[in-house]
C-alpha cells in the first residue's frame, strides 16, 4: 500500500478474479490464528471460533472449509441463529419422511453458524450423537455410527456462552477441540489499511471503469475510529464513500459517513491530564467525572448504539443505561 504525490491510497493493478482476502495481517494475534489455520486445516479435529459480530469469523472459517470441500466429502453450513428451533431439530435429525445433516454429512463437515443460539433441548439431543458417534433413526428401531467434523462460529465469549446457558459446558468442550479467538478490528488497527486496500479493489473489480484511492486524511480519520461493527462496518463504510464520489474516485473525509468525524477520538485513547478537573472535587467526583467523559466519547464512537457501546466498554446494557442516566448524558444518534 502506498500514498502517489497527491495523498491518496492508488489502487491500479489489472483486473482479475478477486478472492477472499489472503492470510496476510501485521497483528501477532491474527497472525498466530492464521498459523492455526493452516494446522487445523489438516487434521479432522473439531475447531470452535469466537469474537465479536463482525470480525471475520467467516473468513477464518473459510480457509479452514475451503480444504475440507476440495476433499470430495459432504460440507453443510448452518446458521442455526437463522431457523427456528423446532425447525433446526428437524434439519439435523431428519424425520420419517427425510433425512437429516448429521446423517447425511457423515464423513463429512458441518459448519455451525451462531453454535450458541441452539436450543438447550436441541443441543442436549445432538450432544448425545458426538458423545457416542452414533444416531438414531427410525424412531429408534436402528442406529448408525456417525463421523462428523464440527466448524462452530458464535460472537461470544465461551464463558459468557456457558454462564448465560447458551451452551452446554460438555458440548463446548467437545465442539472446542481448537478454539480461535478472532480479535475485533479496535484491537489491530494496523490492519486496517490492509483491508481498505483488499475492498478498494474488490470495488474495483465491481465497477468497471473505475479504480478507486483514499486520501490519506480520510485514512488517519478511519485509524482513529473503533469500529463496533468491526470488519464488517468498515466495508461498509467503504461501499457507501464509493457510492457517494459521482464523478471523482478519491475517498476524501467528507465521504465518511457523519458520525465518524476527524475531531473523534476513541475512549481508549482519552488523556487525563493533570489539570483536566479542578483540585477541589474529591476522588470520587474526580472519577465520576472522568468516567462520564469515557462513556460519552464512547456513545460517539458507537453513534450512540447502546448495545455496540456497552461491548466497546466491557459492560452490559442495563449498566451502561444506567450511568447514561445517571451522568444525564444526551443520546444523539447522527446519520448513517
């Protein structure tokens, strides 16, 4: 990636098929995860991702899945978060009339998307399958021994998951036999010009008579900014510069979209100078105070989507509720 004479991000390259982003990052964590990959990808062991919506848990999972489909063996990918849970039953054990996924991926892959939203009931029925590596059919009358591979995706932690009974503890440790953590975009922000880069040129493979740059103004904006919706917002936010360029193909800073501005800054980057609140407020008032400043920038940072904010400041939404009435903080949410 490189900024030409006039500050903006080039993309020039010849069009061709434009795949998945490559296992390429200047994070440590992501790096180890990319290595991960690699390894897990040859072994038949069940791997279980976890991050925040938006990460990238589907890519990390691709490159996994990606192998496993070049192998001729049945794949299915499932969003249980997607299908009711009377439904979900039935896609997975079939019934009198049908089939269901487990037997029919047996020997195979299947990948669950949204792991933690199945049914405690459903999850009880389908634990009972991995335990023993065999499915009942037919109203019990026969079984079969079952041989699945499990790629299990779910946006929380694996003890927020287990406290809140969103996933039984047996179940997690038979579907975590590999467990990826895959950290939000706030956490490596040095990839950020790397992905811009990546949804630049697939824009660009898009439209046809167009490649598009950033200016390096807009970029420094995008870097300072802490993206609660993760990878995700960022393509997004790219899609809807490019959409508002008419006839110019420079992203400048007021292609942004209004709530991220470039006098924002992130709440983790605060300063709390020595001079910043008068000597004569107590400890307490003096932390209060601070603590008002850090939960407003926040909002800001999140246009003031509370659910978003409260993941950015480690609480949960009843408690940032509650100091956003308590401090008497104004909720303005800007355009999108």
């Amino acid at each position: 990636m490189k900024f030409e004479g006039n500050n903006t991000l080039a993309i020039k390259e010849e069009k061709k098929i434009l795949s998945a982003p490559s296992l390429t990052s200047k994070n440590k964590t992501m790096l180890k995860i990319f290595n991960d990959i690699e390894s897990a990808s040859s072994s038949t062991t069940n791997v279980l991702i976890y991050g925040e919506k938006g990460v990238g848990k589907n890519f990390v999972s691709s490159h996994i899945t990606n192998k496993v489909i070049t192998k001729n063996t049945p794949f299915f990918n499932l969003n249980c978060g997607a299908i009711p849970s009377n439904l979900l039953e039935k896609t997975l054990f079939g019934d009198s009339n049908s089939k269901g996924l487990l037997e029919l991926a047996n020997g195979g892959t299947i990948l669950l998307d949204e792991v933690n939203t199945i049914d405690v009931s459903v999850q009880e029925k389908l634990l009972r399958v991995l335990r023993d590596n065999k499915l009942i059919i037919g109203n019990g009358i026969s079984e079969i021994p079952i041989q699945i591979r499990f790629i299990s995706l779910m946006n929380e932690k694996p003890e927020v998951a287990l406290k809140n009974n969103h996933l039984l503890e047996e179940m997690f440790y038979i579907l975590a036999g590999v467990s990826m953590r895959v950290p939000s975009l706030r956490e490596r922000k040095e990839d950020i010009p790397l992905l811009i880069e990546y949804f630049l040129k697939k824009q660009f493979m898009l439209n046809e008579n167009f490649s598009y740059n950033i200016s390096e103004e807009a970029l420094e904006i995008l870097l300072k900014y802490n993206f609660p919706g993760n990878v995700r917002q960022l393509e997004y936010i790219i899609e809807g510069a490019i959409a508002l360029l008419d006839n110019s193909t420079v992203i400048s800073a007021d292609h942004l979209p209004s709530y991220i501005s470039k006098e924002q800054v992130t709440y983790n980057e605060v300063d709390f100078p020595r001079d910043y609140l008068p000597s004569s407020l107590s400890l307490t008032e003096q932390v209060e105070a601070f603590e008002k400043e850090i939960i407003a920038n926040t909002l800001a940072s999140a246009n003031f989507h509370i659910t978003n904010a409260a993941e950015m400041l480690g609480i949960t939404r009843q408690s940032l509720n509650y100091k956003i009435k308590k401090y008497e903080i104004t909720i303005t949410r800007g355009e999108s």
